[in-house]
C-alpha cells in the first residue's frame, strides 16, 4: 500500500489521497474511540503516509479537536489539520451557532485553543446558514485567512448555487475563495452528481466526501432481505437500509469477494475514482483495525466490467433539467441538422 497525494482544488496544498476523519476520537457522545484507540488510528494513518486530518469543532464536544492537536504536536508541519464551524456550540447562546462574522470569529479562536495550534490549515463553512448574507461570510473568511489564523476555506453541506455565487463574488472582490467541497457521497447516494460535482469541477474545488461506505451500508455486514435490529444507531439511520441500498451492498459484498478485497474497500475505491480528477474520502473508524482495512482501499482496483455493474445497481435519476437535455431529440433542436458535424 503506497499512499499518493493530491493537489487540493486551485491552491498549492499537496494531501494525502485519503483523509482520515476524527469524528470518533472521544467518547463524550456515547460511543466513538478513547483516546489510547484514536491515538492507533492515527499512527497508523501517519505511518501509511497520510497527512490530511479532518475534525469540527463540535467533534465529541471538543475533544477531537484536543487529540487531533496533541498527536500532531511533535511534526506538526508535516500535516494538514482541517477543522469546521457553523454547528451550535451552545444551545443557550443565540450567537454560538451559524456562520455570522461573530461565530466565525469566537470559533476560530476556541478551536485554536483545543488544537493548541497556532494556525488552521484548511477551514471548513460546516452547514449551510440562511441567516448570513454572502458577502459577510466571505469577507470574514479572508479577514482570518489574512490574519494569519487559517491557510485556506472549503465549504461543506451547501447547495451549489450558493457555493457558486459565494466563490464569485470573492474572486470579483480579491477574497479568499473556497478551494474544497464536502458532501455526503456514496454508492447508495448518488445526488451530488446533479449538481453539486458538476459545480465543483467548473469551480475547480476539490472534493472531499463524507460517508463513502454509506453510514456502514457498504460495509459488508448487510445484503438483502437483512431485518434491522432494534438499536438506536440503526434506528437514527434506517433510511439508509432500503431494498434499493441492500442490493447495492449486495453488489459491492459480490465485487468485494471476486477481488479478494472487503466490502469497504470496494465502496471507497469506487469514491475515490469518481470524476475527471478523482476525489478525497474522509474515512473514519472506531478502531484502527478498520481503519486500516480502509486502507487498504488505495491499493484496491476495479474492472471497467465491475464499474458498469456498480453504476447499473446505483443509478439515479438526474431529474430536470438534466434528464431534460440528455434526449436525443433535443441535440437537434439545440444545434440544427449541421449539428453532428460540429468537431468538439
């Protein structure tokens, strides 16, 4: 397993073509990995040569921001230290939550201190805000980034008109510009491709997805006709176990077999190749036993035969107006009888 490195979006930044997501380090919501588990995880991430971190502040209340900057301290160079804010920090406080000037600001500093590092290197919008106009957030993102507080911006969980209005207007005003994008993005969901993907590669952001084995989906534990026991975690994502996601799993599980590979494996390697430039999945794990497994999906190679079958189980429907414009009937009326001769 040789790890490679991507350059992210239009910035300099080289990182590693897999980012391990330390969501699950800290125990404080009740499940996730303690910190002597967490600080395996991320030895065997750094030993595999991956340098690209990714945490939010809200992380198990903060506690994976803590063990992210302590196991960085000693080469804290060497690595990409990527954090978010926009989710409510506390729910009593009208202004602890959004993407207003003042949380920007407030949240900054806070995760500064739980990494007890001296500069962000990539600063994630986390959700969405409604309530903050454009060029607010915007002028704030290059004030810090001036500031010398953060390196660069992405911006997850956003429509992408907003994102591309958002990234135009700081290239007309000189402002810093998003250089990444994350979204949820999987085999069992396909939305992105409608606009979102499309946005990114016009935009030259890079794509950071989330949830590439599908919420565990596509971990190999499921297939058809599974029944869904009665827990809490399954209960909160029971959406995800549809007929339609369970013969997905059940062609990534028969995939993952003829490879000699696992399940997750396959899912994130299909992730990892998606687009003219690929993409950047964030892996997380509660052990490093299954981080490394995921690993292990650098190295794994699907068949052109194996990616048709993949697509064929997972299709969707792009909708209006994509579907629209993909009819044959409308590469006439758009370009007239001389229209097939036109040399693109």
């Amino acid at each position: 397993m040789e790890m490679k490195y991507r350059v992210l979006g239009r910035s300099g930044l080289k990182v590693s073509e897999i980012c391990l997501g330390a969501m699950t380090f800290g125990e404080d919501w009740g499940f996730g990995a303690s910190k002597e588990e967490s600080r395996k995880q991320f030895d065997v991430f750094a030993a595999a040569g991956g340098n690209f971190i990714d945490t939010a502040n809200v992380y198990t209340k903060g506690t994976s921001e803590r063990f992210v900057g302590e196991f960085v301290k000693s080469d804290r160079d060497r690595f990409v230290i990527a954090t978010k804010y926009s989710i409510a920090t506390r729910f009593d406080d009208i202004n602890a939550w959004g993407n207003s000037r003042k949380n920007l600001v407030q949240s900054v500093d806070a995760s500064l201190r739980r990494l007890d590092l001296d500069r962000i290197d990539l600063y994630w919008v986390h959700v969405a805000d409604p309530l903050t106009p454009v060029d607010e957030l915007m002028r704030a993102l290059d004030d810090v980034v001036r500031a010398g507080k953060v390196i660069y911006v992405g911006v997850s969980d956003t429509p992408a008109w907003q994102v591309a209005r958002a990234n135009t207007m700081a290239k007309l005003r000189g402002w810093s510009r998003f250089v990444g994008l994350q979204i949820e993005y999987s085999l069992i969901e396909r939305t992105p491709e409608r606009d979102l993907l499309p946005m990114a590669e016009a935009l030259g952001l890079a794509v950071t997805p989330w949830g590439p084995i599908g919420g565990g989906v596509l971990s190999g534990k499921y297939s058809v006709g599974w029944e869904t026991p009665d827990s809490k975690r399954v209960a909160a994502n029971r959406h995800r176990f549809s007929d339609r996601n369970m013969k997905i799993a059940g062609e990534v599980s028969a995939i993952a077999r003829e490879l000699g590979r696992s399940s997750a494996q396959v899912a994130i390697a299909w992730v990892m190749g998606r687009g003219p430039h690929g993409t950047i999945p964030i892996v997380g794990a509660r052990t490093a036993a299954q981080l490394e497994d995921s690993l292990g999906a650098i190295d794994t190679m699907l068949t052109p035969e194996m990616l048709t079958r993949l697509d064929a189980v997972s299709k969707i429907e792009l909708g209006f107006p994509h579907d629209f414009l993909a009819r044959p009937t409308m590469a006439r009326t758009l370009r007239g009888d001389l229209g097939d001769k036109l040399i693109l």
